[in-house]
C-alpha cells in the first residue's frame, strides 16, 4: 500500500480501533484509522448480522492486516475486551485448549486465532483509551465503525482507501 511506501521503517504507528453494533447481535461495523509522520489512513467495514466484541475484533484485524510486519505501532482500542484478552487472556486460552478459566469455549475463538497469528512477533503495544473522551482518534474510528453499519445493511462494501 502506498501509504507505508512513504513511511520510515523506524517510524512508529498510531493505530486507532473501534467496533459498533447496532442492536448485539445485529448489523455490525468496524473503524480503523492509522496516523504516522502527520498522515493520516482511515477505512471501515462491516456484517449485516454480528456482535460488537466480533466488530472490535475485526478492526484489529483489518489494521493488521494492513500494517506491514516492520513497523512498530500502537495500538489504541476502547475494548477492554481486546486489549485483555490479547495481552492477558490469550496465553491461557491456548494453553487450556480454546477454554475459559471455566472450561466454557472462548468466544470468538476464530477472530482470536486470526488475532493472534497477525499480532505475532510484531512490535504492537496494546493500549485501552476511554471511549467518547475526546481524543480525535478515537472519535473518528467510533465514526468510521457507525458508517461500517450502515454500508452493512445496505449490502455495500467499500474498497480501503
């Protein structure tokens, strides 16, 4: 993508994600919104029937997807839901076999996987930020996964910018 085309390798990402459901379960969109060196590189999506831990999950996913391997990046989710079970949670879900501490099958258990795999040996520091605080990108992410739902349910995806 030519947005890291242009990036130092040693510059260091912000990375903003964000996931809305309207109704839990219901249509669903995801935000993502990426700012390095004063530029900024946004996008979203979304599924006409999901949850919004499922839309949370899949921003982080979408932004690594999308960030190549070499750059270091923070990430700043309002998930606490995200950011604990991939900095805390994860080690002994593997470890018990895709099980919680009380042996229920971990939710979401394909978008961890996929979570897991994309965060590994990468330099991500995982951050959770107050939603609805006032920090812009926060606010835009929360934006962008809003406007995920409505191209949901009108059936329209959208290429990333």
């Amino acid at each position: 993508m030519d947005f890291f085309k242009t990036l130092p390798k040693e510059s260091t990402i912000i990375v903003y994600t964000d996931g809305a459901c309207s109704g839990n379960p219901g249509p669903g969109g995801w935000g993502v919104v990426i700012i390095c060196d004063e530029k900024i590189h946004e996008w979203n999506g979304g599924e006409a029937q999901t949850t919004n831990n499922r839309m949370e999950l899949m921003a982080c996913i979408e932004a690594l997807k999308t960030i190549p391997e070499e750059f270091s990046m923070i990430l700043r989710t309002d998930s606490r839901y995200v950011r604990d079970g991939i900095s805390m949670w994860i080690k002994g879900w593997k470890k018990n076999g895709w099980k919680t501490a009380s042996k229920a099958p971990v939710k979401n258990q394909d978008l961890w996987q996929d979570l897991d795999a994309l965060s590994q040996n990468r330099p991500i520091t995982w951050e959770w930020v107050a939603a609805h605080n006032g920090e812009a990108g926060n606010e835009r992410a929360d934006m962008l996964a809003r406007q995920g739902i409505v191209t949901a349910t009108m059936g329209i995806n959208h290429p990333k910018n």
